[in-house]
C-alpha cells in the first residue's frame, strides 16, 4: 500500500487534442489533484462558464478534473432566407438589356429619356417616345448581341428589348420603383465565457468571399451545409460582427454573411 504524505499542488497532465470538422481542433485539459481540491476547482470553471468532468482514483486521495480548453464553448451555424428590395434597374432582366450597350454614356443617356418620358417632360415631342427609345436601345445593342455574359442571355434581341422597354417604362409610370427577390443571410453564432479575451472578429468585415474562400475563412461550417453552400453559386459579404453579454456574463458573438450573385469591384473587395 502506498502511503501519501505532505501537500500536493495541481498536476497538469498531457493535453490530448482532438478534430471534428464541426468543431474544429479541441485541446482537453487534464489537471491531477486532491479531492478535497475538486470543489473549490469545478466551482471556478463552471463560474468562467467551462464545463468539466472528475474521474476519481478509487484508491488514492486523487482525482483527474477533465476541462474543455477551447476558447468557445458553442458555435452553431444557420442559413436563413433573406427577401431584399432592389430598384427596378436592377431587374436581371433589366441589366441584362444595358448590359447588351457597352458604352456607358449611351447607357446613360438611354435611361435619362426613360426617366424623362416617364415625368411627362416629352409630352409632345414625336422625337422621345417609347418606340423612339426602343430603336435607340436596339441600334446601341446590335453591334453587341452577346453582352458581356450578364443573365439571363437575350437572344432575340428586338422583340426582348421591345418587351422590357414596355414592361420597364410601364412599371416606372404606375410608380413601381422596386422588386423583391429571394436572398441568403449565413449566421454564425459563438458563446465564450466570461472571461473571454477573444475577438469578435472586425477584420475583413464588408469583403466578400468565394464559396472557397469562405470554408477557409471559417473551418467551423459543418460539412453537411458547406455542401448545400457549394451549390449557391455567388458570393458571401461579411457582415460586421455584433457582440452581447447575457445576464450570467457569457458573450455571444454573431457574424452574418450575406449572398450576392455578383458584385461591383468598384465597391468591393472579394476573396477568391
């Protein structure tokens, strides 16, 4: 029988790690003590917010207190639908027929005199009508018949012009000045203990991501919805993050990221 005498202090034990693609790298700490030391050392993890585990030694005054050393205590992931209002130019539609012109200055000018015919300030002018509009339109596009790639593609070029210029130059009179349309918002959300020191996570915040370069910005999407993420083909803009502490002093920290088809680089930056 071994006899144990004098005082122990705490024994760190090797720290095993582990990885689930949830998760990601988890390291567990494994801390060697008396049990009459176990009270007063789970009372202070549980009052950081650590969850911990004893696993007692029948036959000696010890105990091993198994602690999660990962900074988070949760992280839960949520694709959630998000319907925008677009201006009426942005119809695809719509950009689709501009994009069909190359010349920014005649674009320029052909939605001028849509705008104007719309306020009435071409009443009477046999010059500036719709039909006028639609020739202008068409003559700027013909030498163009493939635009840039913009979609949906257009090709019956005069009788799809014809039909958008109507349905635009109608909608605009009636007051129509926006559309709805379907989104994607990506939340994550993280709970830290009280006594956290990490970031909410500000850098890159307004940049946008590639589908593969937001896996690699954020490792901790589960492999099941970085799957249906992989479908949505566009890209995602960090939103910036927002921070709140609860009532037992956790903070949550949350970060939206949201999809768009396409992007202006003018605006923007993206991370391919």
């Amino acid at each position: 029988m071994i006899a144990h005498q004098g005082v122990y202090d705490l024994i760190e034990l090797p720290t095993p790690q582990t990885y689930t693609p949830g998760s990601g790298i988890v390291s567990t700490r494994r801390t060697r003590m008396l049990k009459t030391t176990v009270p007063a050392f789970t009372a202070g993890l549980a009052a950081a917010g650590y969850g911990w585990e004893v696993s007692p030694d029948d036959n000696t005054p010890f105990a091993v207190v198994t602690t999660i050393e990962s900074p988070e205590l949760t992280t839960t992931w949520m694709l959630d639908g998000n319907d925008v209002e677009q201006q009426l130019w942005q119809l695809p539609k719509v950009r689709a027929m501009f994009e069909l012109i190359p010349d920014l200055k005649t674009r320029a000018k052909i939605r001028h005199d849509i705008e104007a015919l719309v306020r009435g300030e071409y009443t009477g002018d046999e010059r500036k009508t719709v039909d006028s509009i639609k020739a202008e339109v068409t003559a700027a596009a013909i030498g163009n018949p493939q635009g840039p790639g913009i979609e949906p593609a257009l090709p019956d070029v005069q009788g799809q012009i014809n039909d958008i210029v109507d349905g635009l130059i109608a909608s605009l009179v009636d007051g129509v000045e926006a559309f709805s349309t379907s989104s994607y918002v990506l939340r994550k959300t993280s709970i830290y203990p009280p006594t956290t020191n990490v970031s909410p996570g500000f850098a890159k915040s307004n940049e946008l991501f590639s589908f593969n370069a937001l896996v690699t910005e954020e490792p901790t999407i589960p492999l099941n919805l970085a799957g249906i993420l992989s479908e949505i083909k566009g890209y995602w803009q960090k939103r910036t993050p927002q921070a709140s502490q609860s009532t037992d002093g956790r903070w949550t920290y949350t970060v939206e990221y949201w999809w768009a088809a396409n992007y202006d680089p003018f605006l923007y930056e993206a991370n391919e």
